[in-house]
C-alpha cells in the first residue's frame, strides 16, 4: 500500500531529523539550564516516537486505514505539540537581557519548523485533494494561533509581531501550504499517468474508458494473446473503504461463476503492485441500451423483446445459482457486437448481487446512504423493506427496464430520488400506449405483470417470463435488421478500426461499463 511506504519513510525522516539536532545539542553543549534538560527530555522522547512509528511500520506491516491513519497523526502530531512548547517554552524562560533578540527572532525560528513539517506531509502522504488542503491548513493555523497566543503573554513578541512579524510568518506559511498541496496534487498526478502507461500484470493499459463511484476501467490488452479486454480497478480514492473492497470482490466472484453468453465474462483478477484490487473481463463493442435510447430514441418492440429474452437466459442461470443482480437497468444492459452477430445482449455490474441463503449471512452490500438498486428501477419490496429481494424483484426491475426501453420514459418520474421509489410502491403505473401507441397490448401486458406492485402477481421466475415473450405475436429481430440498424448508425458509433490500434475516436464512444462503475 502506497500509504504505508510513504509512512515508513516520513516517520524515519523525522525521527532522524529530531535526533540530529538532539546530537547537535549535546555537541554544541547547549544543554546547561533546567529548560534546555527538558527540552532534551522532549526531544530524545519525540524521537522515539518517530523511531517506534517507523519500526513498527516496517516490522508489522499494516494495511488497516485506520490504523495508518493513527500513525499518520501520531508521525504529524508528535512534531507539531513538540514545536508548540519548544517556541513558547523557550520565551517563557528566556533571559530578560536577551529576550529582545529572541522575540526579533521568533517569527523566523518558529515558521521554519513548521515549513519543513508542511513540505515532509505534502510531498511524502498520499491524500484527496481535499484531505490535503485540509491537513496543511491545521499545519498553517497552528503556529499563528501559537504565536498570537504567545505575544499576548510576552510584550517584547506582541511588538515583533504587529511591527510585521506576524504578516511574514502567514506568508511564508502560505507558500509552504500552497506549494505543498499543488507538489501533492502533481507527484499524485504523475503517479496517475506512470500507473496508466504502465502494465498491469500481463496486460498493457491502453486508455481510461469508463469511471464511477466505485471503479475505474480500462481498455487493455493482453501482452501474449494480443486481445482487447477491459481492466476494471477500485478507484484511488477508494481502496482503503472496506464495504467498496468487499462489493468489488463479491462482483468478481458473483459474475466468474456464471457462463452463460449473454453474462459479462471475466478473464482474470489480482492486485497490482500497489495494492489494488482489479479484473479483467471482456471487452464489449457497442452501447449500453440507455444510451442507444438517449441517442436514437425508443427502440422497435421486436428488437426489446429481442434483447429481453437474451436477459432472461442469462438472469435464469443467476437465479438458478442463488444470485440476485439487485441492479438491473437499461445502462446495465449491453447491446454488444460478438463473433459477427450484433445485439447480443450482456448483462453486466453484479456489484451489487446478493446470494440468497437460509441463514442470515449474505453478501447484501449497499452504497453509503443509499438505497440498493437504482431509483428508476427498484421494486416496491426494496423501497418499503417488505421481505427479502429475490427473482421478482429482477423481473419488476427488468419490467421498468423494457418500459423504458419501448417509450422512452421511466414508469415513474420526480423531482427526486424518494419520491420516485415511494411512486414504485404506491402509485399506478400508466399504460405503455399512452406514450407509445405502437405497442402491442400483448407486450404491454406481458410488461405491466412484470410491475405489478406484489411480488406474488409478476412473474416466478425468469423462464416464466422468457416463455411469455417467446408466445407474443411479435416480428422477429433479425440478424439482418441488426445489422443493418449498426451500419446506419455507424456515423454516431465508431468501431475500432481492424488495422489500427485502439483509436480515440472509438473511445469516445463506446462505454464498457454504467456510471456507477
């Protein structure tokens, strides 16, 4: 873990740094009055904390955010109680002959420290922009809080510090801050791009194509096989969050025990050299279905029922496997191009899956404050806590999918994000034709069962709904119609070109994964 190297050497640097100036005093004979004792009583002790932090770091390896955390403090904190006392100490016990040298002196003697401390967090700890800003700024107000408190108690340093001492401690503060938050944004920006040129494991990571509140993914390649895959990895801000570690492994284990075709494939998984957890699946040529409808509008009701009846084989062999997608939504759906057949559909993200069980042990792993699921699309049972998620809630769920997919809307609309779930278990839906009229009323009740608000009224189970779909008085998609539905958006889809690496213009459109990747 990156946290962890960069403390091993912050601690180590400090706990030198104050142990060279501990020798210095005794070589310098500096240490004479009952002051300058304790003041290597303290010294020799904050070495030694420093020291302890860094021998523990480095003999008893610890990747508890929390617990680094805790030595991040105690590395950070020791110097600065330190640098507290020793500057006020110092005046308080001053010779009154030479005090007016001292206080000259005080705003200099006592940014200094500070600066180095400031410069040793930002360029050494790893951190959010915001943490950043937030750290250093403690570091800033301290020694200027210190000082005024000081100068209310010493004269000679109140004088110092209104003659214009003070207003050369904030300045040269500042640029200690500034310039430490922007080397920690830069070194963390540099850091980014080495990670994104280099390999991870053995693929070689071509482009950043997708990112959300969880991960980030990327177009790769495999180094021997020379195939395009996609490499999915727990974002940086993101790898000491417990709950996201154990959703990203539950998605890996949930989605590599499935086999079926219309079911994302995974290839690998492991951990690169800095900790984080990644996998690599496949990668998927062509657009998620709320994309398609965003760009083209409603989709035909044969190619729906097309790609619908490819979902439903792909949710039978997750529900015959005690696994509930939990998340299933249009952008979670993926009209992809394989082996020469287009639209065939890929049910992706099982971030979300929860294993059913008799016991009270599951995987049920929930965004921070939030609802599981996505608003537009989660079943009554979800919204109001009744009884457990199970296939009924993915039929209601892939229900409001194929609503959205034949008219263009959800089935409810609001303001906000609880209003719309609250509609999900209160209000009645509206019927497709009244904002599709081309909807066959064979379709619209096939629909409308799928989202009734009582588990016991839809669908058992995801054959049941297949063998629904597969009795309606529909045209057949066909290959053909596929196929030409892509050729004549090609001017809106680009593909990668077959003699060419992968291109940016293909990037640009073409989405591996939904946004809550």
């Amino acid at each position: 873990m990156l946290l962890l190297r960069r403390l091993r050497m912050a601690s180590l640097l400090l706990g030198l740094g104050a142990t060279a100036f501990l020798l210095r005093g005794f070589w310098l004979g500096e240490y004479k009055s009952p002051l300058d004792s304790e003041m290597m009583l303290l010294d020799g002790i904050l070495a030694g904390i420093l020291f302890s932090v860094s021998a523990f770091l480095w003999w008893k390896p610890c990747e508890c955010k929390y617990r680094l955390r805790l030595c991040e403090a105690i590395t950070f904190g020791a110097p600065a109680a330190f640098f507290i006392f020793w500057h006020f100490s110092e005046l308080c016990a001053c010779d009154p002959v030479l005090l007016g040298k001292v206080a000259f002196e005080f705003p200099l003697r006592t940014a200094f420290p500070w600066v180095i401390l400031i410069f040793t967090y930002g360029i050494f700890i790893p951190n959010s922009l915001k943490g950043v800003i937030s750290v250093v700024s403690l570091m800033v107000i301290s020694p200027i809080v210190g000082a005024v408190i000081t100068g209310g108690q010493v004269p000679q340093v109140s004088e110092v510090l209104y003659s214009g001492g003070l207003s050369e401690m904030v300045i040269l503060l500042l640029i200690a801050a500034s310039t430490a938050v922007y080397g920690s944004h830069r070194v963390d920006s540099l850091r980014r791009e080495a990670f994104d040129a280099k390999s991870v494991g053995m693929y070689t990571l071509r482009k950043q194509i997708g990112s959300g509140g969880m991960g980030e993914v990327y177009l790769a390649e495999h180094r021997l096989l020379k195939r395009p895959c996609a490499i999915k990895l727990i974002r940086r801000d993101k790898v000491d969050d417990e709950n996201v570690l154990l959703r990203f492994e539950s998605e890996v284990q949930a989605t590599a025990g499935l086999t079926h075709p219309n079911t994302i494939e995974i290839y690998d998984y492991g951990h690169t050299e800095e900790g984080t957890f990644y996998y690599v699946m496949e990668f998927l040529p062509g657009l998620n279905l709320q994309e398609i409808v965003e760009r083209f509008g409603p989709l035909p009701q044969e190619r729906v029922v097309y790609l619908l009846r490819q979902v439903c084989s792909a949710l039978a062999e997750a529900h015959h496997k005690g696994l509930i997608h939990r998340d299933i939504k249009p952008g979670n759906i993926f009209s992809a191009e394989r082996g020469g057949l287009f639209d065939v559909a890929k049910l992706l993200d099982f971030g979300l899956v929860k294993y059913q069980s008799n016991d009270s042990v599951s995987l049920e792993l929930t965004m921070e404050g939030a609802v599981v699921g996505s608003p537009l699309y989660t079943s009554p049972e979800v919204v109001t806590g009744d009884g457990k998620p199970g296939p009924c809630s993915d039929i209601y769920s892939l229900g409001a999918s194929a609503y959205y997919l034949l008219t263009g809307k959800p089935v409810f609309e609001g303001d906000n994000a609880l209003k719309v779930m609250f509609a999900h278990a209160s209000q009645t839906v509206k019927p497709l034709t009244e904002h599709n009229p081309d909807v066959l009323p064979e379709l619209e009740a096939v629909i409308l069962k799928c989202l009734q608000k009582k588990p016991a009224d839809r669908y058992q189970n995801s054959e049941e709904l297949l063998e629904a779909l597969e009795e309606l008085p529909v045209q057949c998609w066909s290959q053909k119609k596929a196929a030409q539905w892509w050729s004549e958006a090609d001017h809106l889809v680009q593909h990668v070109p077959e003699d060419a690496e992968f291109s940016s213009d293909y990037l640009k459109a073409t989405t591996v994964l939904p946004v809550n990747a």
